[in-house]
C-alpha cells in the first residue's frame, strides 16, 4: 500500500520534529513542512500531499483560517488543525474553516492515528459524495429532465423549475401540492398512474414507471415519461419518494403514428385488412356471448376500376378510391367498420343487425351513394359495385372464414354483371373456385385464339334483306363445348382478356366481311360490340384503321357497337373518339338502347348514326302497351335526329309487323335467323 502523504504546517519547530517523528512512525511519509501561512498555501500547491497538519495560531501575514480555505476550496485536500487548547472558540473556528478534525498538543501517536484515518476518510466520502452529485446534475441537466420530490409524510412536492417549466409554468406558479401533478393528468390515464404508484409504495414494483399525458399550461396535452423510486425507513415504510419526469410527446406521436400506419390504409386512411380481421374476429369472440346480436360482413368491389386507372391514370385511380372510402363512411353507422382491403376492394363490418334486411338496406343505401355523380378532372362518372355479403351463423369460427364467403358472394354478383349485390350461400363456394379456373383458362383460351365467331343477319325492312350482321363471339372450350358471352364476357371485361379477344374479332371479321363484299354483296357490313375496355383505348382509332387496311375493308364495311353505359363514362372522350370513327366512315350504333339512362339529349351530341332498340322492349310488343308507345316514341325521336334504328331481338311474327308499321328501319332477331357460322352465313347469303 502507497503511504499517505502529509504536510506539517507548525512554527513551533520542537514540536514540528516530534511530530515528523510520529508521523513517520506510524508510517506516514511526511513530504514537507512549512511555518507560515504563505509558505503553507504556496508549497501545499506544488507537493498535493493527501492531508495537511496546520497550527491553528501560525503567525505571519495569513492566518491559518485563511490559509486553511484556500487549501480546502481550491486544492480539495482535507486540513486538520494542531491546538493547545480546545476552547469553544478555538473549535468554532476550526469548523468555520471547513477543517476535517483536530489535534492536541502534546501529540499522542493513538489519538494521532484515529484522527488522521478519519479526516482521510470523511474526506474521500465528501469527493465520491460530490462528484456523484455533480454526475447527477449533469445527468439531469443533459436530459433536460423535470425532478420532482415528494415528502409522503406531509404530502407536499418539491417539483423542480424544470419540471414547472415543461408544463409551461414559472417557478412561482406552482405550489407544493399534489394537485398541481394529479389533477394535471389526463383523465384516460389517471388510474395507470395511480396504479403504478401504489404499486410501487407497497413494494410490488422495484421503481415507480409510467408513460402519460399531462396538461400544459396552453391546454394541450403532453406525453410524459414519469420514473422514480421510494425511500423507506427500518419498518420498510416509505417516507419520501422522488423521480424524474421527462417530455415523450415526440416519440409518442411517432410512436402512435407508425402504430396507426400499420393497420392503416395511406391512401383513404381507412382501416386495412389486418385491423379489419381483427375487429371481425372480436366481434365473433364477442358474439358467443350474445348470440342474438348479429352481424355480417360486406365485401365491395369497384367494377371497371381497371379501366378509370388505365385510361385516366392512376392519380384519378386513387382519387375516385377517396372519393368511394368517404361514401361509404357516409352509409355505416359509427360502430360499424369500412376498411380498404387493396385495390379497389374493399370490406364493412356490420357491427349490429336486427336480420339480414337490415344489411340489405344499407347494400342498397351504398349502392345509391356510389352512383352518383363523381367527377374525376373534367370527367363525370358513375361508379357501381360488386356487393357480397355473408351473415354470421354458428359455423364461422374464424374471420378469414367470413371474408372469404363476402368475396365469394361478391364474385357471382360481378359475374352476374356488377351493380348489384349478392348474399352468401354455399353454392358459391364452387362458383369462386370455377370463377379463378374461369380466369385461368381465358388466359389459355387467349394465347391459343379458342374463338368462333357467329354472324346474325341485320334485315332492312324495306328490302326485306339482310343488309348486314353483327358478329358476336363464342368461346369454343375444349373440354365444355361452344361457350356464350355470358359465360365469360364479365370476366374477360374484369381481367383484361376482352382486349385481346375483341382484337381478334375485329380482324377476322373485317377479313370475312371483306370475302362477303368481294362475292356479289359489295355493300354488306359488319357490326362489331366493343368493350369498356376496348373504348377507353385511346390506340383504338389506330387499330381500327389499320386492321382495315390490312383486310382490305372499305370503312363503310364496318359498324361498331358501343353501349350507353360505356358511353356516358366520359362524354368529351366519347365525342372526341366517335369523331375520330366518323371520320374514318365507321359508322357507330348505340347498342341495348333503353336499358341505362336512355337519354336522347345527350345522344344527339355524339355523332352516332345507328340505334339499336334493346330486345326487352321488342319482347314485351302486344304484351306491353306503355312499351309500345316508348317504341314508337323512339323510333320518332331517332328519326327525328337523323338516326337509323334497329330493333334487337324480334322473334315472332306480330313483333315484326309493329316494327313494319312503326318505319323501324332494320330488324334482327330469331325470327329471322339465329346467329350462325361464317359459312351457314354465306349460304344464307346465297339464297
Ligand atoms: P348484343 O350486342 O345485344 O347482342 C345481341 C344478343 O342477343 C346476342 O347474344 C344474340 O344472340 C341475342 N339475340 C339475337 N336475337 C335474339 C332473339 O330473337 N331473342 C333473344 N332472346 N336473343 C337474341 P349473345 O351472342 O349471347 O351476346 C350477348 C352479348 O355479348 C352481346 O349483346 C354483346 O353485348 C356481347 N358480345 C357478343 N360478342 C361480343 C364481342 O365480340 N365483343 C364484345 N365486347 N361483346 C360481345
Ligand atoms: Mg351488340
Ligand atoms: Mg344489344
């Protein structure tokens, strides 16, 4: 072990080299010695000895007091003082210089001994005591921490301006009550922290710690972090507890945030499908103990999405979504939950329904909101979805199980042409599967062109002969036979297959009209149906004309049909690209002309040439007689705007004649042929 080093201050020289001798004794390693108290001051200074043996009554110009501060404030080295005496006045002078103990002359080596281990001591407790103090004002002060103190025993809180300041307060604005704290927090999490508290006074939790919100002094609320700890007496009784507060709002709101963001949707800030599976599978935890309280689920999907988002582009895309997710809040009650699923898909959970009328109510209120009008840029639109719903019942035990049964229920409402919704029944478990092979094989049916085209012969009835046909296409299946529009049409519309499909029959049919025209029918024509798709395309006018160049196809060979619901979508797109057509001398027919808005004002605007009556309304002739004066109105109105109209879907003989009396230009439909084979349709040319 290293001897401590000591200094001798003493002008009594005797009793200096006594006292070296003891010193040196007791194995101590006196380093120096002086006997003034500038000398004292000066060589303490250079020679750092650990502890300084100092007369009390030097003479000289400094006095030992003086000298002993000196030494104790600048030099942090403990002092002991050497006396005669120790009166009153003499100890009270000690302790004024801060002096670590006190020694009597004539020097015993014992006492000597204690008082020096002593003074050594006390004053390397003072050091670690200060410098852990000074580490824990650093601490605070680099945290920027509020402290708080909290006499348990007079219930009153020392809290620090810090502390004061966080909350927006000056030092004097608030007292040392408990209120100041409590009743600042914020209601929700009052009991957390009570609870953390008395958990930790009675000794459950090793330290108090607590995340809440406070009131600042402008009334909003901060997120505090709150740690502290209990002092306790023997008997384990706390008696004072302090801590520190530090301000969290930041990292909380980020906190909050990414916990909102991940079952959030970004787009709609709607709920997302992992929330929404979660809410469901509560609500079906929840139901087994009411099970009279029912609830359903509603799967949605936008039909045409895909064409808003590949013909307007996807900013638009993403705005009609917003647009969707705000009606659809509007048709839910407050409890119930709308969630965007991905895409344009999206889910509702009906938290609360009397019965499955009540779903169909808001299926029906959802289905009103949705259509109307919506306008995308420039553009007015009229959204439609596809609606399944599945109903709780005591065989769902899982969430998933619900969803998929709303999805299924929703696939046959689009294959059955969308706008409409569909309840969930267990039949339509295949139909989802059949539907996904559906799409699959399309994709097959694509790359390998499995189409038939049809030809339906469109009559004059002035001539009595048949001046055109329309081309109508068939999938010819592999292993299921000769396939009709319906059967996959919606979904070839839905994934993107009618582009192609509608190309190929584009092209074959210009090449057969083309053989038609080139053997003695030089003015027939053919009437294609065109897509959504297929319309929105803006190359369409390109394909168009080069397909007729490729076939060798005048213009005039050609007509094309579109729908009004395809045309309402966007009237500017539609006048523009009609235009483009006429200019090309393509004609284009309105097709199943009475089935959506039928609105003559707008058709007068497009420059349209042909009107295809749609077959409802032929049907219903000498059944019907509303339906006959809506046809003859039609027929006059079109005339009257300059359009050639045709009636669709004539099948018995009395129809015809109505048509004939009526100056319906030209007729199709069974009674006249049914559609046939490009060569059962040239051999009905022949005839
Ligand atoms: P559409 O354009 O209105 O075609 C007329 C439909 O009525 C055809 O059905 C035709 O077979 C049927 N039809 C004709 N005469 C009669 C009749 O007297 N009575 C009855 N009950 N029906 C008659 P099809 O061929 O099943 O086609 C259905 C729909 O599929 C078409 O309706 C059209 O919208 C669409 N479609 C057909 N081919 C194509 C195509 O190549 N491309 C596109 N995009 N759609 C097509
Ligand atoms: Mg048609
Ligand atoms: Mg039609």
């Amino acid at each position: 072990m290293q001897k401590e080093r000591i200094f001798i201050a003493e002008d009594d020289t005797q009793a200096a080299s006594d006292l070296f001798a003891i010193l040196e004794d007791l194995g101590y390693k006196v380093v120096g010695s002086a006997i003034s108290g500038e000398s004292t001051v000066q060589m303490v200074g250079e020679l750092k000895p650990d502890l300084v043996l100092l007369e009390i009554r030097l003479k000289g110009k400094m006095d030992s007091i003086v000298a002993a501060k000196q030494i104790h404030d600048n030099m942090d080295i403990p002092v002991v003082f050497i006396s005669t005496q120790a009166d009153t006045m003499t100890l009270q002078t000690a302790m004024l210089a801060q002096a670590y103990g006190f020694v009597l002359k004539p020097f015993n080596a014992g006492e000597l001994k204690s008082d020096i281990t002593m003074a050594l001591f006390k004053h390397s407790m003072n050091r670690k005591l200060r410098e852990s103090e000074e580490r824990y004002a650093l601490a605070v002060r680099a945290a920027n921490d509020g402290i708080w103190d909290w006499n348990l025993q007079t219930n009153e809180i020392y809290y620090s301006i810090r502390w004061k300041e966080m909350l927006g307060f000056k030092d004097d604005q608030i007292s040392n009550g408990t209120d100041e704290w409590f009743n600042r927090i914020h209601t929700d999490d009052q009991r957390i922290v009570q609870a953390n508290l008395v958990s930790h006074l009675k000794g459950t939790s090793s330290h108090f710690e607590c995340e809440y919100r406070i009131k600042h002094a402008t009334g909003k609320y901060l997120w505090v972090l709150s740690c502290g700890m209990a002092v306790r007496d023997a008997r384990n009784t706390p008696y004072r507890m302090a801590g520190s507060q530090s301000d969290i709002t930041s990292r909380k709101i980020a906190e909050l945030r990414l916990a909102h963001d991940a079952v959030h949707d970004p787009l709609t800030g709607l709920p997302n499908r992992v929330l929404f599976l979660d809410r469901l599978q509560n609500r079906l935890e929840r139901i087994k103990r009411n099970p009279s309280d029912l609830f359903a689920v509603m799967f949605l999907d936008l039909d045409r999405f895909k064409v808003v988002n590949d013909s307007l582009g996807h900013g638009v895309g993403d705005q009609l979504l917003i647009t969707i997710a705000n009606r659809l809040m509007h048709c839910i009650r407050n409890e119930d939950t709308v969630s965007r699923l991905s895409g344009d898909e999206f889910a509702i959970l009906l938290n609360s329904i009397p019965d499955i009328n009540e779903a169909l109510q808001i299926a029906n209120r959802i289905k009103a909101q949705l259509k109307t009008t919506t306008m995308l840029g420039a553009v007015e639109r009229f959204p439609t979805a596809s609606i399944g719903i599945a109903l709780f019942s005591e065989k769902y035990t899982k969430a998933d199980e619900l969803l998929r049964d709303a999805d299924a229920a929703m696939y046959v409402a689009k294959a059955q042409g969308g706008n409409q919704y569909r309840i969930f029944d267990a039949t339509m478990h295949t139909n989802a599967v059949e539907l996904i092979r559906l799409e699959a094989e399309l994709k097959r049916a694509v790359e390998r062109e499995e189409w038939v085209i049809h030809y339906q012969p469109i009559v004059s009835l002035t001539t009595n002969k048949a001046v055109g046909a329309e081309a109508l296409v068939r999938w010819n299946h592999p292993h299921r036979g000769l396939l009709y529009p319906k059967d996959f049409i919606h979904v070839a519309e839905e994934t993107g297959a009618i582009i192609p499909i509608g190309e190929h029959v584009l092209r074959s049919a210009c090449a057969q009209a083309k053989i038609w025209r080139n053997s003695r029918h030089p003015d027939f024509w053919v009437s294609i149906n065109l897509s959504a798709r297929q319309f929105q395309d803006i190359e369409l006018t390109k394909k168009v004309a080069s397909i007729l160049s490729v076939t060798g196809l005048d213009s005039n060979g050609l007509h094309l049909e579109i729908t009004e619901n395809v045309a309402i979508l966007d009237m500017e797109y539609t006048n523009n690209l009609l235009t483009e057509l006429d200019r090309l001398g393509v004609q284009t027919s309105l097709d199943d002309f009475g089935t959506g808005y039928s609105s003559l004002s707008y058709l007068k605007q497009f420059p349209l040439k042909i009107l295809k009556i749609d077959q409802s309304f032929i049907r219903d002739i000498q059944t019907n007689k509303k339906n006959e004066s809506l046809i003859m109105a039609i027929i006059a109105m079109a005339r009257s705007i300059g359009l050639e109209v045709v009636a669709e879907g004539v099948e018995k003989g009395e129809q015809l004649e109505f048509l004939r009396n009526q100056l319906c230009d030209n007729v199709q439909g069974y009674l006249l042929s049914h559609p046939v084979s490009a060569s059962d349709m040239t051999r009905l040319l022949e005839d």
